[in-house]
C-alpha cells in the first residue's frame, strides 16, 4: 500500500516537476523573448534619436535658407514687388523700398499704382490686366517717383503667380536711370554725329571708312553708302606729296591724334582745303580700333584770308604768284638746290610789242592778252614750277630739280622753246587776233648768280639781250651782256637828263620833186647827242616812251618844228609839207587838240603837215588808228605810209588805211638800180599806190644810179643823201632857197 501510495506520490511528484520544469523553460524563453525586445527597443530608440538629430539639422538648415532668401530678397539689385489680384502691395524688399525712400509698412497693402508717375498709371494696369489675362507683355517702361520727389526711370517686369493664396503678381523694377542717360548720351552723340557742321568720318584700324555723316556728304559730295569700305584717300586730292601722308601718320601712330591743313578733292573733282583732325580710337587692351576724322571747308575762311593773301602774293589780273611770292620761291629753291647740289634755271620773260597792244587796243585788251599768255604759260610747265608775273608783260619761271650743267642747260632752252612756239600763235581777245611773240633771258643757278637778285638781273639783262638782238628768241646770260644793260641804264639817265635840260634837237630832210626841181617837203628827224656821240632816234624814241616821255617829245616835236618851217622865209618855203614821225604809242595817245594847239601856236596851215606811220601801227587795232587818222585828215593834213613794204600790211589791207603818200622804204631803193627783185618791189609799189590813189616818194636814195632809175620809174619825189642828209633847221632853211633857186647845193649832202 506504503508503495502504491509512494508510487502515487512520487508520480504526483515527478508530474508536479515535470510541470514546473516545463514552467521554467516556458519562462525562460519568455525572458529570452524580453531581452530580445528590449535589445530591439533600445535598438529602435537610437535610430529614433539619430532621427530627431537629422530633423533638427533640416530644421536649421531651412531656418538658414529662409533668412538667406529673405536676405536675397531684400537685398537683390532689383526691386520686387508682391500684389495681390487688386495690385495692392502684398510684400515688397529692401530694395524697393529703398528705391522709393519709403518705410516697407508705408508700401505694403497700398496699390503699387501710386508710385507710378500718373501719366503712368492706366498702362500699367493694363499691365496687369493684360498678365492676369494670360496676355502678358515683356517689360514696361514707368517713372516711378520716390518720397523725396526723385523720379526713377524704371522697367518692370512681371510673373503671374496662380497659387493657392489666389492670384499674385511678382512685379521686378529695375532702375534704368543709367541705361537711359546712356541712351540719352547716345542719342545726343547721333544728334551731334549726323547734324555737326564738321564732316566725320570714322574708319576701322586698316582705315577702312565704317561710318560717315551728312556734312561728310555735303563737303565731299560722296554718300555715305559710295565710300563704305574704301580708304579715305578716295578724297585726296594730290596736292600733298607722300612725305606729307607719311609724316601724318607717323604722328598719330605715336601721339594718337593729328591735327592741321589739308586739301582734299571733292567727287565733282574740285580741290578745296580742310581743317582736320584725326584721333586714333583704342580698346581696352591699347591697340588701335578706330580712326575717327573730323573735319570743316576751311575753303571759305581761306578765301576771307586769301583774299587778304592773294592781294600780297598773288598777281589779281593773272592769279599767278606776284614778285614777293616769285623772291620766296626763288629763295626756297635756291636753298634746295644748294642742299641738293643741283641747278635752278631762271627765265626770265618779255612779250614783245606788248606796249603797242594795251597802246592800240586799249588796257581792258591788253589785261585779257596777259591773262590768256599766263595761262599758256602755266600748262607749258610742271606744276611744282613757278610761274610769276612780275608787273607789265613781264613773267619769271623757275625751273628746279635739274641735274648736271648741260642737262639743265638743255631743260631751260626746251622749256624756252616751247613758250617762244606757244606765245607767238595768235591770241583771240575781245574780237581781235593779236599776234606777239616773247623774247626769254635764262639766267642759270649758280653759274649765272647764287643770289636771288643777281640770278634776277641777269635773267633780265639776257632778255634785253633776246629782245634787243633777235626778238621773238632766247639768250643764255654772259658777262658780255652786262655791257649792254649798262649802256641802256645810262642811256636812261642820260637821256631824262636831256629831256630836262632841253638838250633834244631836231634836223630836216628836204623831199625834192626832181621833175619840178623844187623842195616839196622836209622831215622833221629827232636828234640826241649823248654823252658818249649821238644816237640813232631809232635807238632812243622806245627808251623815252618806256620812261612815259614819248607823248611829250612828241608835242614838242610837232610845236617846234612846224613853228620852225613855218618861219622860214625863202621863195617857195611857204608850199613846203612838213613831216613828222609819230610812233604807235604817240598817236594812240595823241590828242587832236594839242595838234590844233601846235598848229595853232606855230601859224602852219594844217594842209602843210604830214603825220608819218608806219605798217607797224595798224598790226592790232586798226580801227582806233585808222579814226585817228581820219581826224588828222579830217583837218586838212596827210598821212604818209613810212618805210612800206618791210611791215606785215597786206595790199588788201592797205587799201582801207586812209594814207595819202607811200614811202618807199630805203632798203628796197638799196639793191637799185641792180637788184632785179628790188627793182621789182619798187615798181609794183608805185603801180599799187597809183592805182589807189596815193602819192608816193622814194626815201634812202644816195647814188645818182638810183635816182635815175627811180625816175625812169616814174617816181619823182626823193629824200635821201643823194640831196641832202638831215641838217639843222638854219642849214636845211639854206639849202631848200638854194635849191629852189636853182643853185644845186653842195651841202651837207655830199658830206
Ligand atoms: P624814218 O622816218 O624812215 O626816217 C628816215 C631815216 O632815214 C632817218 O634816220 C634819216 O636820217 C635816214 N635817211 C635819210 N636819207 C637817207 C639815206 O640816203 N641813206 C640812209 N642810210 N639813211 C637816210 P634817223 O634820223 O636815224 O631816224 C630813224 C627813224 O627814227 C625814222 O625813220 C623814224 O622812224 C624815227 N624818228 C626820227 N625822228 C622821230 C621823231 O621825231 N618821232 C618819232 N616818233 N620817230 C622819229
Ligand atoms: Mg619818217
Ligand atoms: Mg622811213
């Protein structure tokens, strides 16, 4: 029983140890299963706690992005505006309110409109209407005006904003007070680009022409459209050599600018000065972008000065260079030539038979004569020589750069040559046609003198010499020629010191009729004595009248002798004629009224006188000579043709000069009686004078061969040696009564 109980027991036992075995274990694993959370727990609380860490940090993170975006937002360069849907200010930064100079609270919930200038106002709510519309514009242009009354140039621009606060505006302004100064700037520099007196003319750095304005136009006559892309030495006008272009850039390369005179060329090809100035324009980095040229016609102002230059230096009638500015010139290329170890050739001018052109045709011809002759002139030279005038017909050029003697020697007579050629074909002025010639004195530098008034006189002497010798020719100055000038200079003084002291005589020439055996004539013959022996009236007469004396010795002439024949009292003395000569000049500048006077004073009936001319006065102006001769018959006297046949007077011509004695002239009755073509002259002469009416004479007879045959001829009256040489007015008085008397004089005839 004890076991069976024992067994129970020990059964209960071992199932109650079982159990609590069982317990245990399920309790153990229970506490493991607690650990395990609590482990998880732990494990969960870190990361939780890493979490909040990571959160703090955006926290911060964001807190610092908000200040910065407000900082960003005040502080942007820009002002920004926030409106809400009726415009009024929502939020605005710094910047605006720094812009407007007002407080934020006195911006924010008042429409933005009233910054606005009110002119403004209505476009910019279309502004906004337009935007909100879903039309928005890009940008608009307002004034905004600050608290202190500033006015702002501002542009806005605009973003719609729909978000759930409802329909916001994001307005920018920018101010654009400095983009519209510029602009402003801008505008004024086109303004003063386009309109400017000056013309400008702006190149790339290879000189290239970017940009022209309308007084560049205006000037130079190009358009702006013809000269883009070309250099502007389109304009130049070839006035200035290449030294001249090479010295001008040379100065702006190395002070940027370059400034003075310049003569440019217009399109119609006119030359005409500038002032100019050109600045060479650089980047950033220092080289040269730019050329900008300004420049103004200085043509007009020149002219003002010109004007006032032109009277110095110029010659008004012929516009060349006058004698001050021919003696720079000379100077200057004498110094060259010096420095260049070369020659200047000096030629020196004359026209001939000038005087007898302004004489006859008048002064307004002879201008219009010089005037044409400085024009051949100047084509028959290269332009860099000068060509002067130095007063009357009297014209210097200046040859330069000529090398060795002969060469240059060579040049001067070539150039000589060519004006002789030029000058001698005839000139058309004013209706008439002028034949002249000039003769050319070459002085050569520095053979001939190294300085400019010895290279002067003595291109002047060899002219004289040219004129004197030949006419019509060259001479090379010599020393021999000094001579001559010398003779000519004391002849001058010489003779102004006679014609004062009265020193000036007359001799008369019988004119016999050899049929009647009578004197019918004399001729009054000038004489002077001077203090080296008489000379030849044919030698002195031109030197009196280039002092201006001619027209006075002329009236003495005519008073003295026809009071001297008409005082002479022997039988038949009262039927002689008395001739006078009167040059060109001397009857262009005659006056019939001293003639009357003449006349008058002396008592000698006007049908006694006789004027002699010769062919050479009807070369230009026929017309004044032949009224003047017209007036002097119109009186009574006569005219007797001088020296016929050695002038230029056609027969044809001959015919309408009112002349009423031929004079044979003596070189014909020369070669008489042999001279078969003398003979010839002769004898058609009488025929043409015969047949127009004319008497005529024979003068320079000296053999009694010729006489003979002169009468054979049928030509009875003659003057010459062969009777009687000129004598004084007592001999000639003595001689006439002896003659007419019948007592074949042996006078100063046979002398
Ligand atoms: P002409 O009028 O033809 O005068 C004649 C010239 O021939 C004079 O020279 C006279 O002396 C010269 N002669 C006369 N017969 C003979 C002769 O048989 N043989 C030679 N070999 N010569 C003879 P002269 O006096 O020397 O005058 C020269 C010229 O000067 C004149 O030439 C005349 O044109 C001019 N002349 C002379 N007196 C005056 C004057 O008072 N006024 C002007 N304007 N000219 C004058
Ligand atoms: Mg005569
Ligand atoms: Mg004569």
């Amino acid at each position: 029983m004890m076991d069976h109980m024992d067994d129970e027991n020990g059964r209960a036992l071992l199932e109650a140890l079982g159990a609590a075995r069982e317990r245990i274990a399920e309790l153990e694993s229970v506490q493991t299963e607690y650990v395990k959370v609590v482990e998880d727990l732990s494990l969960h609380q870190e990361e939780l706690r890493a979490q909040n860490e990571d959160l703090r940090q955006a926290q911060e993170a964001l807190a610092e992005a908000s200040r910065r975006y407000q900082d960003l937002f005040d502080f942007a360069p820009i002002a920004y505006f926030l409106l809400d849907e009726h415009g009024a200010v929502v939020e605005v930064n710094f910047t605006a309110c720094q812009m407007l100079g007002e407080q934020r609270v006195s911006i924010v919930h008042r429409p933005m409109r009233f910054h606005i200038g009110a002119s403004e106002r209505q476009a910019f709510d279309l502004f906004l209407v337009e935007a909100a519309a879903g039309r928005p514009s890009r940008t608009l242009d307002v004034t905004l005006s600050s608290r202190d009354g500033r006015e702002i140039p501002a542009q806005l621009s605009l973003v719609v904003d729909r978000g759930n606060r409802g329909l916001r505006f994001r307005v920018a302004a920018i101010d654009i007070s400095e983009r519209h100064l510029a602009e402003e700037q801008r505008r004024l520099a086109a303004t003063m680009f386009e309109e400017s007196n000056e013309g400008v003319v702006i190149t790339d750095a290879k000189g290239n022409i970017q940009r022209v304005n309308r007084a560049f136009t205006v000037v130079t006559g190009y358009a702006e459209k013809e000269v883009l892309g070309k250099k502007p030495s389109i304009l130049s006008s070839g006035r200035h050599d290449s030294v001249f272009y090479k010295v001008m850039w040379e100065r702006l390369e190395q002070s940027g600018g370059w400034m003075g005179e310049i003569w440019n060329r217009r399109k119609n090809g006119e030359i005409y000065p500038e002032w100019l100035k050109i600045n060479a324009i650089r980047g950033a980095s220092g080289q040269i972008r730019h050329y900008v040229g300004i420049f103004s016609d200085i043509g007009d102002r020149k002219r003002g000065t010109q004007e006032v230059e032109r009277f110095a230096f110029y010659d008004t009638l012929t516009d060349l260079p006058n004698r001050t500015l021919f003696v720079e010139r000379l100077k200057h290329a004498l110094i060259r030539a010096h420095r260049d170890k070369q020659r200047v050739a000096l030629l020196y001018l004359d026209l001939d038979r000038f005087k007898s052109v302004n004489d006859t045709l008048g002064h307004q011809t002879g201008d219009l004569l010089l005037q044409q002759a400085a024009q051949r002139l100047c084509q028959l030279v290269r332009t860099y020589d000068t060509v002067a005038r130095l007063g009357g017909d009297e014209f210097t050029v200046v040859l330069t750069d000529l090398e060795d003697d002969t060469s240059a020697r060579d040049t001067a007579e070539r150039v000589a040559e060519s004006i002789r050629e030029h000058l001698a074909r005839p000139f058309h002025v004013g209706g008439h046609e002028i034949v002249t010639g000039c003769s050319t004195g070459i002085a050569m530098y520095p053979d001939d003198g190294e300085t400019c008034s010895d290279l002067v006189k003595h291109a002047d002497i060899a002219m004289y010499h040219a004129k004197h010798n030949s006419g019509n020719g060259h001479a090379f100055f010599s020393p021999e020629m000094n001579a001559r000038v010398v003779r000519r200079v004391s002849m001058e003084s010489a003779l102004r010191a006679a014609v004062r002291r009265e020193e000036l005589t007359l001799a008369y020439q019988p004119v016999i009729d050899v049929a009647a055996a009578r004197v019918v004539g004399v001729e009054a013959l000038l004489r002077w004595t001077s203090p080296d022996g008489p000379v030849s009236p044919l030698e002195f007469i031109p030197v009196l009248e280039d002092l201006g004396l001619g027209h006075d010795i002329a009236r003495w002439v005519l008073a003295a002798s026809s009071r001297v024949v008409n005082d002479w009292r022997f039988e038949g003395a009262d039927a002689l004629w008395l001739s006078v000569n009167l040059s060109p000049l001397q009857l262009h500048r005659m006056l019939m009224a001293w003639v009357w006077e003449s006349l008058e004073g002396s008592g000698l009936a006007p049908e006694r006188l006789v004027v002699e001319v010769t062919e050479d006065h009807f070369r230009h102006n026929s017309d004044a000579i032949i009224d003047r001769l017209i007036e002097i018959r119109a009186m009574g006297a006569r005219v007797a043709l001088d020296d016929f046949g050695t002038g230029h007077s056609s027969l044809g011509r001959l015919r309408n000069f009112p002349i009423d004695i031929v004079k044979i002239d003596r070189s014909f009755v020369n070669g008489l009686p042999h001279d078969q073509k003398d003979l010839a002259i002769v004898n058609t002469i009488i025929t043409m004078a015969r047949h127009l009416g004319m008497d005529y004479l024979a003068e320079g007879v000296e053999t009694p061969g010729q006489l003979e045959l002169l009468k054979r001829q049928g030509c009875g009256l003659i003057q010459g040696y062969v009777f009687a040489r000129p004598m004084t007015a007592d001999e000639c008085a003595a001689w006439c009564a002896d003659y007419n008397a019948g007592r074949m004089p042996v006078g100063p005839a046979l002398h």
